[in-house]
C-alpha cells in the first residue's frame, strides 16, 4: 500500500473513517469524501499525525459532478488512482407499505448511484495502475431483510454491479471485491430513515456486541492486499450466507423472528 492513492467515501465516520486511517497507517495516500467537511476535516487531521498525505473532499455521492469532482481533485493532487472503496451508504427501518417512495429512492440514489458515478469516472485511473474497485455492501446484499427492503435492494444492485464489472475486466487486471461486514458497530443505524424519511436517530441493537469499524477496516485492507474477491464477516453473517443457499425457507423465518425482535420493529 506505500504510496497507493485511495479513494475512500463516507470518510467522516465509520467503516470509512477506519479505512482511511487503515490506509495511512499502510503508508497510502488517502482521499477521504463526505458531505460533513467538518466532521471530514477532523479524520483528515487524524490522519496527518500518522505522517500520511490526505485531501479532504466534500462531496454528495448521490450527485454526479460531485463524484466527477472528487476524482478529478484525487488526479491533480496526486497524479492517478489505484484503489476505489465505495463505502458511502444509508440505511432504513420501515415497512415497505408504510413507506414514503422518496425513501427508497434516497438509498438507491447513495447506495447504488453513489457506487456507479465514483466507479465511473475513476475507472480509467485504477485501470492505468491495475488498481481495485471495491464496494462495502453487507449481509442484506445476499439475504432480504424485512423492513430493510431499500437497504436490501440497494445493496443487491451494487453488487450485480460490481460482478458485473468484475467479468467485463477479466482481462485487464483489474481488481474487483465486494466486502460484507454484517452487523458492525457505527453510525449507520442512527442515520438511518424512518417511514417518512426522517432520521431514526437512534440503534435499535446494542452496538458493543458488534464487530468494530477498525476490525471490518483490517479486513478490507488485507482482501485487497489478497486480491479477494469477496468478503463476508462475522460468523453470524457467514452462516446466513451459507444456509440460505440450501435452505432459503428457514432462513426467511429466522431472519423475521430475529429483525421482529429489535426494540419498537415495524414488524408486527
């Protein structure tokens, strides 16, 4: 990772804040992105005590000319790319009958669109240094969860994306992994939207229980460090992966009793 320059989004917290560190720490030259500059600015100041070059970027990857933005900064301040991590993302708590449309448009639009627009226009760069594109998706990219159906959707796109992109540059080098972290302690479920689109505000699951950012942040590195193609965590997460290949009906129930148990589930 000397020298490598990354590219990491939904930098100001996280699983992102840890990536970025996590790549500093590598001796990477990091870009972190975010719509908080505030909150941006303060992971950026972390990562200059480590000795590592950063540029802070302020950007909405829901919108186009802002993820144009972002790598055209990315290219003038370091000269290419070489590892893209699509970490922005948004989460919901709702019934889909319940449900606003805008919410699930919202997600869609960060979690799906925030993937595609970045790895658009910073694919000609990583394919220059045969770099990575790698988006952080989660569990509910293999298994729907009830009352997450924009999450789960959002999630099962990028990564069809990703697969998708993954076989067309078969022959170009280029390396593709879909990292999927399970349940990992961070802001995620505090922003996550409500019915009418509101922020939740709060986590429904205890947080200490979770793998940390900076473990899954570990994980990541050391996948693309492998060339890993993907990346399930948490034994939990990897065992609803596995049993859903052959028993998809039971599964379906255990992942409705367990979501119906969190405090104040929309399931009824």
């Amino acid at each position: 990772m000397k020298n490598k320059v990354v590219i990491v989004t939904g930098a100001s917290s996280g699983i992102g804040e840890a990536c970025a560190i996590a790549f500093a720490n590598k001796g990477a030259k990091v870009v972190i992105a975010a719509r908080n500059i505030e909150k941006l600015n303060a992971v950026a100041d972390k990562i200059k005590k480590i000795g590592a070059e950063v540029l802070s970027v302020q950007c909405d990857v829901s919108i186009q000319i802002d993820c144009k933005n972002l790598v055209e900064q990315t290219v003038a301040k370091f000269g290419g790319i070489d590892i893209l991590i699509n970490n922005a993302g948004i989460s919901m708590r709702a019934i889909f009958n319940d449900m606003d449309l805008d919410v699930m448009e919202k997600i869609m639009a960060i979690n799906f669109f925030g993937t595609v627009y970045c790895t658009k226009y910073a694919l000609p760069h990583i394919l220059k240094n045969k770099g990575s594109v790698v988006g952080v998706s989660s569990i509910a990219g293999y298994v729907g969860l009830p009352a997450r159906t924009g999450y789960s959707a959002s999630k099962y796109a990028m990564q069809g994306f990703l697969e998708a992109l993954r076989t067309e540059n078969l022959k170009t080098g280029l390396h593709v992994m879909i990292a999927c972290p399970g349940f990992t302690a961070s802001n995620i479920r505090n922003t996550a939207l409500s019915s009418d689109g509101s922020v939740q505000g709060e986590t429904p699951r205890d947080e200490a229980k979770m793998m940390t950012a900076e473990e899954v942040a570990i994980y990541i590195v050391n996948g693309i460090e492998k060339k890993k193609r993907t990346l399930v965590l948490t034994s939990q997460g990897k065992l609803v992966v596995l049993l859903n290949k052959f028993f998809p009906k039971f599964v379906e129930k255990q992942v409705y009793n367990h979501m119906a148990n969190e405090p104040n589930s929309p399931i009824k």
